[in-house]
C-alpha cells in the first residue's frame, strides 16, 4: 500500500518477475527467480501466477469466454475444456449470459469481473493484482474483492495486492506500506473479508 508514485506497482512487478529487481534477490518456491532467464520467468508466470489490473487488460478481438480461457490454452489445455472451465468461472462471477460478449459489448465493472476470472482460471499459486478495484465504485469494488478472496481461498492461492485503498487493503492478511521506493513499513492484519 502507498500513495501513487511510491514504487508499489514497481516492486509489484519485480515481485512477479516481470521486472528485475536492482539489488536483491526474488525467490519464490525455493528458487531464485530474479536471476532467472526471461523464458523461465515466461513460463513461470504462465504456470504459477495469475494477474489482474486496474484496467481489464482485456483482447478486444476476443469474447469474454475465449479471454477467460487463454491462459489455459497457453499451457496446453484442449479448447474445449478450457471454455468449459472459462464459461464455469464466468458463471461464477455471474457473467453467465454474457459469455459470447466482446469486452465492447460490457461494462466496466462486467469486463473487471471478466478480468478476474482469466487472472484466477488456472488456480495459479499466486495472484499479482495491481489496482483491481481502482476502476470500480465501492459496491462493485467490495464484490470484486469478495470474489478473488473467496474464490483464492477455495483452492489456497495467494494475493499481492497493490493499493492506495486503506479499505481494500483491509482484504490482506498483511500490509506492507511503501514510501519513495522504500518500504515504510510491515505489519500483519486481524480483519479479514468478513469485517469488509
């Protein structure tokens, strides 16, 4: 958590592998992924990370079922099951009906709600998500929130969590506060989701 400008979506993205880090290292799983080379850090985020954005980040050429079910069909999941795991989540989110929708075609808050769903299809080990309700009211904010808690907890996945939102940033077991770069501070959390 920090205000815009910190470095949180920088560290958010070292943390991930996207970025690598100046000085230190990133480890996850036992194994140094900051020194890794670009296609294992590729295949690393394919396989075990998922990812949602402040903005949805969406294929426009795609519909909803087929954004949904791309990262599976980049690891080899046959079209077929992927949709049908990809129409499942979509069901889930509550965007059944809209299935077959170009990202277009949906709102905001429906083409996040899809956003989530591609970002947690492959039950990845880790979700990196920067901003996810930053384009939400707070309704629609606390429903997304709700939704990516519920559904990580369902399978154990974890959340990094990138916000400026004191009340989002209630959702984490912990919150890590970063100022000019650096971070500020470290400290675990009591409330969880219930108490949102």
């Amino acid at each position: 958590m920090g205000p815009s400008g910190s470095g949180k979506s920088t560290f958010l993205n070292c943390l991930a592998g996207i970025l690598t880090p100046t000085s230190g290292t990133v480890t996850f799983q036992g194994k140094v992924i900051s020194s890794a080379s670009d296609a294992q850090r590729s295949a690393l985020r394919l396989r075990d990370f998922g990812f949602i954005f402040q903005d949805s980040m969406l294929i426009p050429e795609l519909p909803a079922r087929e954004n949904v079910a791309l990262p599976l069909r980049l690891t080899g999941v046959k079209t077929s099951d992927a949709l049908d795991r990809a129409d499942a989540l979509l069901h889930h989110v509550g965007l059944g009906e809209h299935s077959h929708k170009l990202p277009a075609e949906l709102s905001g808050g429906q083409a996040q709600r899809v956003a989530i769903a591609r970002g947690l299809v492959h039950q990845p080990s880790v979700v990196f998500a920067d901003e996810p309700t930053g384009a939400l009211d707070q309704a629609s904010g606390h429903q997304a929130m709700q939704l990516i808690t519920l559904t990580l907890s369902h399978y154990g996945g974890a959340l990094v969590l990138v916000t400026h939102d004191t009340k989002v940033a209630r959702w984490c077991d912990r919150l890590v506060e970063i100022r000019d770069g650096f971070i500020h501070s470290d400290q675990t959390l009591s409330r969880h989701e219930e108490e949102n």
